[in-house]
C-alpha cells in the first residue's frame, strides 16, 4: 500500500485547512497516511491531527522550533518520513513548503515536484501533472524515484468532510539547530490575519484603488465578509502594501470560492495566483481590462462608487 | 567576497503559448533572461558596489539567446561570465542543475552564491535549494533584503509565512531572491559596449571535470513527458451602466446563481 506522509499546515497555533485536503486525496487514492506536525506548543493539535485524516502522527515540538528555519524543520520531516517509510511526502502551498520540500527531496535522494495539481499512481509508476510557465501549459512529469517529494498546489484537493482518522502519536526528537543560519526575529508578523490560503472569500486590490484611502474602503467590505485581503504587484510595489499580500505567480497562489478583484487590470503574473478561484468578480473602469477575460461577473464602474454599494448590497442579503 | 549568481534562458511569459501533440509550438517563441535571475545580477551588483565584491554568473546553455542574456549580466556590471554548453544537456531535471552549478563552485572560491527564487518556464523554485543542500551550504529561499556582517556573515529579510524572517547567515553560503529585493537596473550604453568586448569562459562538462553519467544524466530523478494547453477560463458576465443598479444585479447573481455569499 502507497504511505502517504502530510507535513501539517499549522498557523498561530491552529491547523490549517489544507492538511485535510491533502490528506482527503491522499485516502481517495488509497492511501497509508501520516501527518507530521512541526512546531512549539502543537502537541494538543493531535485530536485535530487525526481528525483531518491521518493515522499516525508524528510530532515534533520544541520551543526551538518556535521560529521557522528550514534546516531544521526540513530534518523533522525527513525523521517522520524515515519512520513511516514514506512513498510520498506531500507539502501543502505555503512559503514552508516551498523552502524545505527541495531540501527533503536532496536529502532522501528523492525527486522533487513543485505546485502539483494532480496524481496518478499505477503499479508503483507516479505521474503529477502541474501548471508552468506562469501557467499558461500544464506539464505531466514521470517521476523516476522511489519516492516522491511535492508541493500541492492551493485548491488542488478538495477535503472530504466525512474522513477521519485515529489518534496514534510518535513524537519525534528535536533537531540539531542550524548554527549556519541563525533565525534572529519575525517582523511584520502576519499571526493574527486571514489567512489568504484558507479564506473561502479573497478580495484584492490594485493600481485603481489607488491610496490608503482606497485601500481602507475595500478593507471594510473584506471585514463585513470576513474575506482574505489580497494585492497585486502595484500597490506592493508603491509601498502601499506589505509584500507577503501578493497575489500572483511570484507570491500567493490562491483558490477561493469567491475571488473579487478591486480596481486590478490582470498582468499574466497576478492571474496565474488567482484562476483557480472558483468565481471570480472584477471591478474596473476599464472595460478592457484583461481581467474581464476570466472574470465569471464583472462591473464596468469606478470602484470608489461601486463598493460602497456592493457592501450595502452584500448586507441587505446576508441580514 | 567573491559571488557567484545563475541566469537561466526562459520563454518571454508576456507572449501567447501554444501547445500541439503534447509539446510546446516553439515557433515564434522570445526568450530573455529570467526575471528573479535580473534579480540575482542586481543583488550581486549591488554587493560589489558596496563591498567590494568580485562576481561571476553562470549560466547552463548554448546559442545566441543564452548568449545575449549573458552580455545583459555584463552589461549590469557583473565580471566574469562561465558558460557549460554541452548537447547532452538538453531537458535536465533541476538535480542536474544543481550538480553542475555544484562544480562550478568547486572549481572556484565563492562566498555567496546568489540565484532567483524560480524560474519562470517551471516555476520549480528547486535548483537553489538542492544545491545548498548537495554544498552542505546555509540556505535562505525567497529574500528581499542582503547585507554583509563583516566578511563572514550576512543579513537577509524573507519573505515567510509567519511574516519577514530576518536571518543570519555563516559565509560560504546560498540565497535565493523574490522580485522584491530590488528593481534590476537598465544596462547603461557605456556597459553595453563594454559587454560586447568581455569573455565568455565557455566550456563542457569534461571542460567542467564532470560527465553526464557523474552527474546523473542517465537516470534523471524525474522527465517531463507531456505538455498540456492550460484550461483557460471563459469571460463570462459584464456589466456597465447605472453603477448602483448592476451592483445589485451582480451581488444577486453571486447569491443565487454562483452562491459564494
């Protein structure tokens, strides 16, 4: 049977929703699962651990592991995965996944796949397929090793309410710490904020909502619907916007329900962090605007008219 | 400080993509250098304009695209250029890559090696980090600030999950950049011309002290087998007019027809 170890998505101390659809997939085809859980203070996430769907969990927590470095949590992972002799080892879409999973792969001499999106496994031979090119192609790529380490791509699987799991913890020592690449603080923490990966709603904002005072406007619609706040490269690049809210090919790649696009023209490098939204709304002046052309609903109108109205709108209907 | 910093070829992204019997229709295709790769140049740069740095790019290919993207780095003020041309090259998976650059850096004495954070053909994000792994190197992935620490150390902001991670860094060692550390600088005509005169230390692998078999080749960990056109979505449903009466028309089509509110 295929073992499938999930690496926990785990945010200010709560487990995030991506673990469950790795983990629903990881069931679906069959699978032998795992989870292992990174951190300081997560041993009580272990109910939750098995309630996304895992059978076993390996715990690494350690107050050193409180601040993120790569080094060490890629050696937790490789201990879990060693343990439960893993086929495969799945990341969910985050700035972790994305830092260790190569590091994984170089140590288990494994291959290395990044922003999969699907997977076959027939007689032991693992295919992935993945978006590249700014994901303007998809490619299928033969995986020729054993095992196999993969960053899953946001929104690729979808969570299966009705799995479960059964509590069965293996706790893992705490890793050597990396004397060479020393952690020294967290500035502009983002503990505390929506999370762009997990929110079913995602609103961002570009060039069009031009000031703080553009941006404050859209903020009170994201709060009524208790949305993701998003940007695009403009106003991260004018300073108005911290770097960690970009959406896009470079920066977050996310899959929503609802995707609603303020005052944003559509560069081919912001759509492809956001087509995978199940609907996506557009408001812009410009009618041409190539975010229209995947837009499922857009509003030809300035956005300074037109959000006020669609949070007077929104409240008539939700009460 | 000696830097060595990578540039890889990539299709211009801005232009239309078409797939045919499973392979990419490369008629009509551009290729530039790799925009996080203008990054590594830059930051590189910049080092030196600082500290006194010596850098070096390196870059894995053959012909007049990869050519140009070179005298581009010179141009930006970079002063050696290693090129590994060899045919059995073609299609390398990103181990490869980085057991290749691996040599390179053997064969010299670098304290920093620089390279973007992806590329934008695979949009992998994998070579770097492989490759620090195979040095035994510290690695920090995805940064938007550098500095030196004196001459062993340096400081870098990355952009994490739990927010902008500031690290210290032991020299040897490997970084890879975001588009945000910095806003890659036009080649000035003067560094142009002078681009056109520099050396370009080309060589193969045996040049390079290693074999395609040494390095892998012949069992490559992973073979793209097929590329597939993307499924575009559809422009569906545009309103212009009264703004407050097609906000309202479109929230009751978000309702009750998408039902996502």
């Amino acid at each position: 049977m295929t073992k499938i170890l999930v690496i926990a998505d785990i945010k200010d101390g709560v487990l995030k929703g991506s673990t469950k659809e790795l983990l629903s997939k990881a069931k679906a085809i069959g699978a032998e699962t795992a989870v292992a859980a990174i951190g300081s203070n997560i041993e009580s996430l272990s109910a939750d651990l098995a309630n996304a769907g895992s059978d076993t969990q390996y715990i690494a927590d350690d107050a050193d592991l409180e601040l993120f470095t790569a080094g060490p949590f890629a050696s937790c992972v490789v201990d879990a995965a060693k343990l439960f002799e893993a086929d495969l080892i799945w990341f969910g879409f985050s700035e972790t996944g994305k830092a260790v999973a190569p590091r994984v792969a170089a140590k288990i001499d494994a291959a290395c796949a990044s922003d999969i999106t699907d997977i076959e496994i027939d007689g032991g031979q693992i295919t992935i397929t993945r978006p590249a090119i700014a994901n303007k192609v998809m490619q299928k790529i033969k995986i020729n090793t054993k095992q196999l380490v993969a960053v899953v791509r946001a929104g690729a699987f979808e969570a299966d309410p009705g799995i479960s799991g059964s509590e069965n913890v293996v706790k893992l020592s705490a890793p050597e710490p990396d004397l060479k690449a020393v952690i020294k603080e967290v500035v502009s923490d983002a503990s505390g904020e929506i999370d762009l990966g997990d929110a079913d709603i995602v609103i961002s904002v570009g060039r069009g909502t031009k000031d703080q005072a553009g941006i404050d406007l859209v903020k009170g619609l994201a709060d009524d619907l208790g949305a993701g706040f998003g940007s695009s490269r403009a106003m991260v690049d004018a300073g108005l916007l911290a770097q960690n809210k970009q959406v896009g090919q470079t920066g977050k790649i996310v899959a929503p329900n609802l995707y609603m696009a303020m005052g944003i023209s559509g560069a081919i490098q912001h759509l492809a962090g956001m087509t995978g939204s199940k609907t996506i709304l557009a408001v812009n002046k410009d009618p041409e605007a190539p975010i229209f052309n995947v837009a499922d609903y857009g509003i030809v109108g300035d956005l300074f008219e037109v959000v006020p109205i669609l949070r007077e709108e929104i409240k008539k209907i939700k009460g | 400080m000696k830097i060595l910093t990578t540039i890889k070829k990539v299709v211009d992204v801005e232009l239309n993509i078409n797939v045919e019997n499973g392979a990419i229709i490369e008629d009509g295709l551009q290729y530039v250098m790799n925009a996080w790769d203008e990054n590594a140049v830059e930051t590189a740069v910049q080092l030196k304009e600082k500290n006194k740095a010596e850098t070096t790019l390196v870059n894995i290919g053959s012909g007049d695209d990869n050519t140009k993207i070179i005298r581009k780095g010179f141009a930006m003020g970079i002063d050696n250029a290693i090129q590994i041309d060899d045919p059995a090259l073609e299609n390398s998976d990103p181990s490869i890559y980085a057991r290749i650059i691996q040599k390179v850096y053997e064969n010299g004495e670098y304290d920093l090696i620089i390279t973007g954070k992806q590329a934008q053909d695979t949009d992998s994000g994998q070579t770097g980090i492989i490759l620090a792994e195979f040095l035994g190197l510290p690695c920090v992935s995805n940064i938007i600030d550098i500095e030196a620490v004196g001459d062993q150390h340096i400081k870098v902001s990355r952009l994490g999950d739990a927010g902008t991670e500031i690290l210290e860094l032991e020299l040897p060692a490997v970084v890879t950049v975001s588009d945000g550390i910095n806003e890659p600088r036009l080649p000035a005509m003067r560094g142009i011309m002078m681009a056109k005169k520099k050396k370009i230390n080309v060589m193969d692998l045996a040049g390079l002290g290693t074999s395609w078999e040494e390095l892998g080749g012949g069992s490559p960990q992973s073979e793209i087998t097929e590329f597939l056109k993307s499924e575009t979505r559809q422009a569906g449903q545009k309103f212009e007019g009264d703004a407050a009466e097609i906000t309202a028309k479109v929230v009751d089509l978000l309702a009750n027809e998408a039902k996502v509110i």
